[in-house]
C-alpha cells in the first residue's frame, strides 16, 4: 500500500519493536524480586525511570524528561505505587516505614523531596539498558544487516533535518486534552541512540506536526475515527477493530462524543456528519505534513524512508508477516493472560491489522498499544 501514511508505517514498526523488548524485559524482571513487579513497558523507563538515577528532586524530574509537570508526576504516582520507586526527604534514603499522604499520585508531592528506587526498581534500571542493543541485533538476524542498517541511517537522516523533540517515546496521552502529544523541552539523550529512540522520535515529529493544524489527535483520527463507519460498530466489537483496549475506547468514545464526532446509542458506536468529515479531512492532513516534510527535507530521504519500512514490514515467513516473530508473549507474561489473549492472537495472526494505526501510550504502565 504506497500510499500509507508514513505515520502508520513507524507505528507499526515502533509498535513491533516495542513489544518485542517488553516481553525480554517482563521474562527478565520475573525473577527480580521476590514477588512479580507491576508489568510496566519501557516507556516508562524512556520518559521516566532513567531520569531518576540514584535519585532525583520532585521538582527536577519534569525538567529533565522534557514533559509536562502534571503528566511527569502522575507517572511519578504511579510508579510509586506500583513499586519502582519511593518519595522522601532528602535525608531518608532508605524507603519509608509508612506511606507518604497521597501516596500514589501526584498529592502532597514536595518539590524538595528526592524521587529514588526501589529495590525493583533498581533491578529494571540493570535490565532495561542492554535489552535495546539486543532487540535491535535480533531484528538484524530477522529482516537482515542490510535492511535494519538502512532503516536506521534514514531515520538518523530525516531527524537531522526536522531538528525533532529528543523525547524517547511518545508521551503518555488522556482524554482530557484529546490525547494529543505535549512536550516540554529536550531530553538528554541517550548514547548511542537506540532503534526504538529513532523511530519513536520520528514518529513523535510526524505528530506533533500533524496534530498542529487538525481539529483531532492523531491516535483518535487513526484508531478510532478511521475505524467507525456511518453504520456504525458494537461497542464489544471495536477493540478489536481498533486493536486496542476497552479501556483506551472508552476513553475515546467519551471525548468524540462530547466533541459531536461519534454518537453512542444502543451500544453502537457510529461516526456523526463532523465525525465523516474528519474521517474524509484525515488523509488531507496527512499529505499536509508530508508536504511540508518534502519542503524541508527533499523528496529522497522520505522515499528512502518508505521504502526503509516496507523492506521490513513486507517481509513474510510463509503466510504470516515476519514481525511476528518476535512478539510471542512468554508463558507468564500478561499478553498471554485469559483477559488479553484474544487481543494478543490477533496480532500474532496479522500485526499489520492486529496493532493499532498509531501507539496510544495510556498511563496503566505505558502500554503503546492501548492496553
């Protein structure tokens, strides 16, 4: 399909990559502590636990991954109560005896206060770094040397010439502002860039751009507003559809409904007449951003981009496309529980229809798919 927006063919590469390295990370962190952590993707160490180190201020913590002070101690409650790290005077530097007030939220947080890690939180810190050199080393034995060495001299190409955000991953996204991306400023970068820091920050720079002039975010226009027909879909069946979580479309239907794009009657979900004209606009704000892409950057590094990610994604191993290899959840993983397995068989069957169009980074663990 030549005509794929190019955001659709980072994501489902992103995505991939993603999983991939989640599923090393959980069969990893199994045996880190004596009780199985919080499953968590490696957004969170991208945009978040990297950032604390030995230990880092409540206030300095937002500056240093780039993204907005409510978002960043959100997350920051959150892995508080999943674990990973604890909230104390800079005195205290063994976890506390007694839960802070407000622990696991952002209430009652002291700018002063020291954000450091747990003792799982320590054991991600050690697993998370050499699990990107490996996924990216298997990815080379999968698609071959040649093909993931071009994919990742074009992205390295096409983000010097866009001067990007240096965020790792996209940000976590809510309902409450349409699930649009917002940063805050540049992060420190990793060295070396990863493949996955390479095609997140493409895909990052695709939409904020696209997200500057359309009246939707990104991942609502691609995974839900593209999705829902005049007809109409059951709500049971639009996850599936969607390729995303009940949770994550519920979420999204209750935005577009307060905002006139979908109407919810009878437990149908149905596009309204603005809903059909953002569906029919989308590939319109597309070709707007890939224009001004043209404009900047020329018109080969964007063909050599595409043809970079069709090289892998076309890639088959009898029926199946080869980017299915390597996101098999292990045997305890929470992709293989009764709850999610029907989520997970489809994207083993086909990811290029079993994964959402664009990640929808939620802030139960970062999951990319909507999970």
């Amino acid at each position: 399909m030549q005509d794929e927006p190019l955001s659709v063919l980072l994501s489902r590469l992103l995505l991939a990559h993603t999983i991939e390295l989640d599923n090393a990370f959980e069969q990893r962190m199994a045996t880190a502590a004596p009780e199985r952590p919080f499953r968590v993707s490696v957004v969170m160490w991208s945009n978040f636990l990297r950032f604390v180190g030995d230990g880092i201020t409540v206030g300095a913590l937002p500056i240093a991954a780039a993204l907005p002070k409510a978002r960043v101690l959100s997350t920051l409650g959150g892995m508080e109560r999943w674990g990973y790290v604890y909230v104390a005077p800079p005195e205290k530097r063994t976890p506390p005896a007694s839960r802070r007030d407000g622990h696991g939220s952002a209430r009652g947080l002291r700018s002063e206060w020291v954000v450091r890690a747990t003792e799982v939180g320590r054991a991600a810190q050690e697993r998370w770094p050499p699990l990107f050199a490996e996924t990216s080393e298997r990815w080379r034995t999968r698609f071959g040397a040649q093909a993931v060495g071009e994919l990742d001299a074009v992205l390295t190409e096409v983000l010097a010439g866009l001067d990007p955000s240096t965020i790792e991953y996209l940000p976590i996204v809510a309902a409450t502002n349409g699930m649009r991306s917002e940063i805050a400023g540049r992060q420190a970068p990793s060295d070396p860039v990863s493949l996955l820091a390479l095609l997140a920050q493409t895909l990052l720079a695709y939409t904020l751009e696209f997200e500057r002039e359309a009246p939707l975010s990104l991942p609502l226009a691609e995974n839900v507003i593209q999705v829902l027909g005049e007809p109409g879909l059951d709500l049971r069946e639009l996850p599936g559809a969607a390729a995303v979580s009940p949770e994550a479309i519920s979420m999204a239907l209750t935005y577009l409904a307060r905002l006139g794009h979908v109407e919810v009657a009878a437990k149908v979900a149905r596009l309204t007449e603005l809903g059909v004209e953002a569906r029919e606009t989308t590939p319109a704000q597309h070709s707007r951003v890939e224009a001004a892409w043209t404009e900047r950057l020329g018109r080969q590094p964007l063909d050599r981009l595409r043809s970079a990610m069709r090289r892998i994604v076309d890639q088959r191993d009898g029926v199946r496309p080869r980017l299915t290899l390597g996101l098999a959840p292990p045997p305890e993983g929470w992709r293989a529980e009764p709850r999610y397995i029907v989520q997970t068989e489809a994207m083993l069957a086909d990811p290029l229809t079993g994964l959402p169009r664009h990640p929808m980074v939620l802030h139960r663990g970062g999951w990319p798919d909507g999970s």
